[in-house]
C-alpha cells in the first residue's frame, strides 16, 4: 500500500522530486512514484550499497507492439541527505554506442559525489547492453585470433555477418529507441524534469532525448560532444589532428608542428607505395602484419587521446628518415594486447552488436543499404574520390577514413534492415533548456570544431575548451570536471575557468639509432666509450621497462631492433636484445619497485665488449663492475645524467 501521509511518503520514496514534493504542499500534483520496496539492492554493484536497481518492460518496437518486448534496467543512487527535498535527478550516459551504465555505478556515484548530498544519480543500461537484454553474435562471442590481424574490409565483414545473426531485431537499437527508454525509466520512477549528463556517445544520445522530450529536460552537460549529423569522412578530426600537433610541439617546445606534419606525410607516402610486412608472435604462433599509412594514420587518430599525438614525431621524424622500429614497436604492442584479450577472454561490459546496431541504424553514411554489396562500395569510393583530398593532410583519404573512427566504411556490409536517416530530422528544434559542451582542445575525436556545432543548436548554450586534454575531457580534467558539476547545480558556467589549466603530454623523443646517438652517462671515472656503453645499458633496461606488460602477459617481449626478452624464475633473459643497431646485450636483469639488477654481456661495434654486474636505480648512484675489453672496471655513474 502507497503511505498517505507527506512524512510517510516522504520516508518510502528513494526520489523526492519536485512533482512527489507537490504532494507535501507544492503546487504541482504528485505523479505515481514507486515505494522503496519497488526497487531492490543492485546486485553485483561493489562498493555502492545505496544503490538500488529495478527494471522496466518496453516495446521492442514501438510502432510494432506484436514484436514483443526488451526489458531495461536502470540503477538509482539517492541522495545521501534524504531528509531535505531533492534538488534533482541527473541521468548519465558513458558513451559508447555499446557501453553499459551500471557496471560502473561506483566510479561514476564518485565522480558526481560533491552533487550527490542533494541529487539523485540515475543510470540506466541502454537496451542491448549490460543488464538490458544485452545483444550477442557468435562472432562476437567467439572471436579468433585472426580477427585482430584481420584487414579492414575482413573486419567490415564480420560486422555485417553480425547484423545477419541478429536477423531482424538489428532494426530496434537505434538513438530513438533508447531515448525512448530513458523517458520509460524517468515515467515510472515519477520524476518530471532530468539533468542529463552524456560523455562522448552520451552528447548524441541526450540531444536526441531532448528533442523528443523537451518537457522533462532542466539541463544538458556534453563532454566531449558531436552532432547527429557529422562529417562521416572525419575531414574536421584530421583538422583537429593537425591542430593538436601544432599545440603540442608549441606548448612543449619539444617539436615543430610544421615539420611534424611534413614528417608524417613523407612517412605516409612511403608507407603507402612500400608497405612493410612483419610477424607478430602469439603464444606459440606467428602471424603477418604490416606497417602501412593505415597504422600511422590510426596513431595520429588514437581514439581522442593526446598521448597517441605525442608519440607521433619521434615515430614519423624515425620513419621519414627509414628508420620504421619505433612504428613497428607501437603496432605490434597494439596487435599483441588485442590477441592477448582474444586468448584470454574476460567477461564483457560491453556490447559491441548493440554498438554496430546502433551506428547502423542512425550515423551518416554515403551509401544506401538498399543497395546490393558491390553497388554500396562503388558509391562510397566515388563519393570519397570527388572529396578535396587536401582536406586529408597529411594523409590520403583512403588512411584517413580507416583510422578507426565510426561510420566510414563500418557498415558497408550490414544487412539491408529498416533504419532512419537520422534520429532528429534537420531543423528539429531544439528545447530551450541550459546546456553546457565542453570540448578538449587536442581531442582528434570528438574535435572543438564539433563542440561548437553542438553549441550552436541550442540558444542558451555555453561552449568551453579544455586546455591540453583530450576526448571526454570532464574524464581527464579535473578543472572540466569541476566545471560540469557546478553547472548542474547552478545552470551558469565561465566558459573561461579552465584557461591555462592542465600540461600537454611531453613528447617522445626520437629512438636513437646507434649507440653513438644516446646521451652519454654522468660517470666522472669512466671514458667517453665506456660512458656510451653505459648508456646502452641504460637505454636496454628502459626498454625492458617498456616491455613490461607484454612479459607479463607472454612471458616473451621484441627488442625495439631485435632480440627477445624473456621472463625467467628470477628476472628477465635478454636474448640478443638490441636497442641500437650496433649493440647486442645479453644476460639477466632483474627489475624490481626501485632498482634493476642483473648481469649483462656486451658486443657489437658501438660499445666496448665485456660482461658487467649492474645495479640501476632511478635516484641515485648506479654501478657496473666487470670487464671491459679485457679491463677490470669499477664504475658509479647516474642513470638521468
């Protein structure tokens, strides 16, 4: 039985809106709102034991009620001062497509704690994902090692042979079809008006929900935003990209952007009439790869990420001048995680069916999937040859749209399903409600340029850039964050707060190609070749330290130019490890929190022959005692010197 009276339905609800409160003396009348007991304690949500979790039955298709029904789930975290009236409800979305929301209550209850004494914290698993009836292909399931070596058409065709196994259902996952959703969890827990939270995926999905239900939005925060109708050919993230570059080597002082882009497109060039075949090892087997203008185009693209950006003109300053081991070293590291997930399979968060589903249905594309497979390819290759190819710089545009963003290509190969053009028809208006996009200045994803294009759909709206982040900067910025939070609670922002706040990543520098090239080691009693000796030592355990999380997972990890490192009882075996050209080490190092210690043999044209024990601490001296050349040597050097 619902309580009657104010206090006691005060005391019952998990959520006390303003329509609830209406029923305490407001001026509103109180909507039907579910008792505590209504929800349950969400199982399996570690570290939030206020949640509670509950579930709400929808048409799958709701212009077909006979196509039954998915079931969504939602998690709702109240406010920790439940004696005062709540000052809101804020709904939130990751992103994705694909990504469920419960799974990370906790971290995302930690994120929003300074709001949550007087909020409540919504999350609600998108359908097909997570707790919502999520969606599964067998290829999917059962992914093959062959699948991360897989060339981008081979990977467009699983796509589609994923939306096959699907089958007609394919068809309900769209950004409608979950904005509907989310009103169905706002309806039944009886809470009129939402502050919506959506980061990356998140800032396409809430505009959407606005648009179809404007009545129940108070206030949008976007992070990290794009429009529904984006440039699916990504010119705007190449615009970006050489824009971050330029950033980067300013702020830094540690590169030339001009020079950098020159670099990356002589790289590109080469790499795309030579491409470089390479094996990469798996457990026990072997498989090809190569280094082509694909992989450097993916690097400078790197989801978002500035740190992919800082690597890039060591990469393409070593490529450029035909020295391609630093490039090789991020493919194969890259190549050899992905297998490492393939034959070590964990529970997935994640749906990446919903995810395809989803982009197939809504995202702009230059073909029609009424056409058949061979017709869609030549029209997507004709659009993208009559583009000006100048906008791709510094790359073509056939690397550029496989870098790895969505649309594109994606669902070139997806079945021909029922889908809209786009889940708001241009010219929707949009609800005049207070939004805030905040955008990073070195986000080659989700760039500035689309921030602003968000902004403008709105008439109070307020557009902040982030300094020195990337992709979803209220992640990475705790200036953004802050930002966010205060908007929420106060619908105003300072489109300026975050001036001058955070620091670009520092740039790589370029890999040295022979011992002669590495700075030389502060060690007062040493000569000038034992000193370069030195510093190949050091040079060699740092790339050990590079290797880390490969010897762990494989136990077996590449010299950056040859050699194998290989994880013993005690420490790690260099087998002919060479990270200059012209030095071979071999032995047993041991790294261990402060220290790595070990023994090492030396040969090679670029140091002086001999086997030392070493003792290598990042603070402090370091020693090497042995022989070299036949000498007796006692040496304390330092290791940043």
């Amino acid at each position: 039985m619902r309580p009657r009276t104010c206090t006691a339905l005060l005391a019952a609800t998990l959520l006390a809106p303003a329509t609830v409160l209406s029923a305490c003396g407001g001026s509103e009348p109180a909507p039907n709102v579910p008792a505590a007991s209504a929800l349950q304690p969400c199982a399996k949500v570690p570290d939030l034991p206020s949640a509670r979790c509950g579930t709400v039955e929808v048409p799958l298709d709701r212009a077909n009620p006979s196509a039954g029904t998915t079931t969504v789930a939602f998690a709702l975290v109240p406010r920790r001062d439940t004696a005062a009236p709540s000052a809101g409800t804020l709904a939130f979305n990751p992103g994705g497509p694909g990504d469920p929301t419960i799974a990370n209550a906790a971290q995302t209850a930690k994120m929003f704690a300074p709001l949550l004494d007087h909020r409540d914290l919504l999350l609600i698993d998108p359908r097909g994902t997570g707790r919502s009836d999520a969606l599964h292909c067998p290829t999917d399931d059962h992914p093959r090692l062959r699948d991360v070596f897989a060339t981008p058409a081979q990977a467009f065709q699983a796509i589609g042979q994923c939306g096959r196994e699907l089958g007609p259902r394919a068809a309900n996952y769209g950004t409608t079809e979950v904005a509907d959703d989310i009103d169905a969890v706002r309806a039944e827990l009886g809470v009129d008006r939402l502050d919506l939270w959506g980061n990356s995926y998140g800032t396409y999905l809430m505009p959407v929900y606005a648009a179809r239900h404007p009545e129940h939005v108070r206030s949008m925060v976007l992070s990290g935003a794009y429009p529904i109708d984006f440039d699916p050919w990504g010119r705007d993230r190449a615009a970006a990209t050489r824009r971050a570059i330029g950033l980067i080597c300013a702020r830094t002082h540690g590169c030339h952007g001009d020079e950098v882009l020159r670099d990356v497109a002589a790289l590109a060039t080469r790499l795309r009439h030579h491409p470089v075949r390479f094996n990469v090892a798996v457990d026990t087997r072997q498989f090809r790869a190569r280094l082509d203008e694909n992989a450097v185009a993916a690097l400078a693209y790197s989801g978002g990420s500035p740190y992919g950006l800082a690597q890039l003109p060591a990469v393409a300053a070593s490529g450029s001048a035909g020295d391609l081991a630093p490039l090789r070293r991020i493919v194969e590291t890259k190549l050899r995680t992905e297998a490492y997930g393939v034959t070590h399979p964990a529970p997935r968060a994640d749906s990446l069916p919903q995810a395809f589903a989803t982009e197939c249905h809504d995202f702009p594309r230059a073909f029609s999937l009424a056409d058949p497979p061979a017709a869609r390819r030549a029209a997507y290759d004709k659009a993208r040859a009559s583009l000006d190819q100048r906008a791709f710089a510094p790359f073509s545009a056939s690397a550029w749209t496989s870098a790895g963003f969505e649309a594109g290509a994606t669902c070139i190969a997806w079945p021909d399903v029922p889908s809209a053009a786009a889940p708001i028809e241009p010219g929707t208006a949009m609800p005049d409600v207070p939004v805030l996009v905040i955008s990073g200045d070195l986000d080659a994803n989700t760039p500035s340029s689309a921030g602003r294009q968000v902004a403008s759909r709105f008439a109070h709206a307020t557009f902040a850039e982030i300094p020195n982040v990337g992709h979803v900067p209220t992640d990475a910025s705790p200036c953004a964050l802050k930002l966010g939070l205060r908007f929420v609670a106060t619908t105003a922002a300072d489109a300026n707060a975050c001036a001058g706040t955070g620091a670009p990543p520092p740039v790589a520098p370029t890999a040295p190609v022979r011992a002669a090239d590495l700075a030389l080691v502060e060690a007062p009693s040493a000569t000038p070749a034992e000193r370069r000796t030195l510093a190949v030592i050091v040079a060699t355990a740092s790339d050990l330290q590079q290797q880390a999380a490969m010897l762990q997972g494989y136990r077996t990890a590449s010299g950056l130019r040859g050699g194998r490192y290989v994880r013993a009882a005690k420490g790690v075996r260099l087998a002919a490890v060479r990270v200059v050209r012209d030095a071979i080490l071999s032995g047993t190092l041991v790294p261990t929190d402060r220290r790595m210690t070990g023994t090492v043999r030396l040969s090679g044209a670029g140091v002086v022959h001999g086997t030392l024990r070493v003792v290598l601490t990042a603070t402090g001296a370091s020693r090497a005692v042995g022989t070299l050349d036949g000498r007796r040597v006692s040496l304390t050097f330092r290791v940043g010197g």
